[in-house]
C-alpha cells in the first residue's frame, strides 16, 4: 500500500467512525424527552406555593403525572386528586407541549368535584437531562366549568440509573 492509499484508508476510517460519534453527540443535543423526570411546580398566579411531582413522558406521545394524592388548602378544601393522564407532543427542536387531567374529589366527604386540567409548555436544555417552563391549570366542575385557574413555573431533572 502506497502512502496515498494509505492515507486514503485512514480519512475513511476516522471518518466512519467519526460518524456513529457525531451522530450521538447531535442525538445527545437533541435528547429525547421520553423519560421519567423529578418536578417542581411553583404556583405563581395566585401566589399558592410549590410541591414536587413525577411526570413520564412515553414513546407514542402518553404522559403520566404523579404528585401527593392530598391537596390540603385549597379554596374548595381539602381535596384527593389521582395521578394525570394524558399526552404530550414536540412542538419545535427542543420545546413540548403536554396536557393531562385529574380527578377531584372532596376529602371529607369522598364526593367527586370534577376535574383538574393541566397544560404544560416545556424546554428541554442542550444536554437534555433538564426541562424548565411553565403551566396552567384549570379546576373545572363536574359541568365542565371553570371554577379556578392557576398559572406559574415547571422545572425538572431526569431521572436516571
């Protein structure tokens, strides 16, 4: 093998294995949302606190959030609400939307208030193990009216082995 060859073969080589490299550090760029990923959800409008949650964004676009069942200090009470179904989609190169609903129900007395409806706008960071954004919330009546919205700040880290 002449040194033209030679130095053919090994632009070729670094290339073809510069391609698997590039292409999972541009992957990495533009990780994927799907995951499980540890929240916190600050109530900015009105002013109501923060608490955390797990949210799970599925392949196929699914959504899952959890948080403590008991909603203690609310203007209906005290409240039970159940984990958020929902889904979610991408919007742009790192921003997603997803929406999810709960159900309510009074602590005391068990009866059903109706539902808390969710919608998040998020962006994913470079490395993609953060997300930031924000959310509104809509407590809506067994009728379907709106009976309070809550607007604030959503930020979150991956969860990861």
């Amino acid at each position: 093998m002449d040194r033209r060859n030679f130095i053919t073969a090994t632009v070729v080589t670094s290339a073809g294995a510069a391609v698997p490299a590039m292409a999972d550090a541009e992957h990495h760029g533009e990780r994927a949302i799907d995951g499980s990923w540890f929240g916190t959800v600050t109530a900015t409008d009105p002013p109501l606190g923060e608490f955390n949650d797990l949210i799970s964004f599925h392949p196929g676009g699914v959504v899952t959030e959890s948080r403590r069942y008991s909603v203690p200090g609310t203007p209906f009470g005290t409240l039970l609400e159940t984990t958020g179904h929902g889904a979610w989609k991408k919007t742009g190169r790192r921003t997603h939307e997803a929406f999810f609903r709960f159900l309510l129900q009074q602590a005391e007395s068990g009866a059903p208030i109706g539902t808390d409806n969710v919608r998040l706008r998020l962006t994913l960071d470079p490395t993609g193990r953060r997300l930031t954004g924000t959310f509104e919330s809509q407590i809506k009546d067994l009728a379907g009216t709106v009976l309070l919205t809550v607007r604030g700040t959503y930020a979150a880290t991956r969860i990861e082995v």
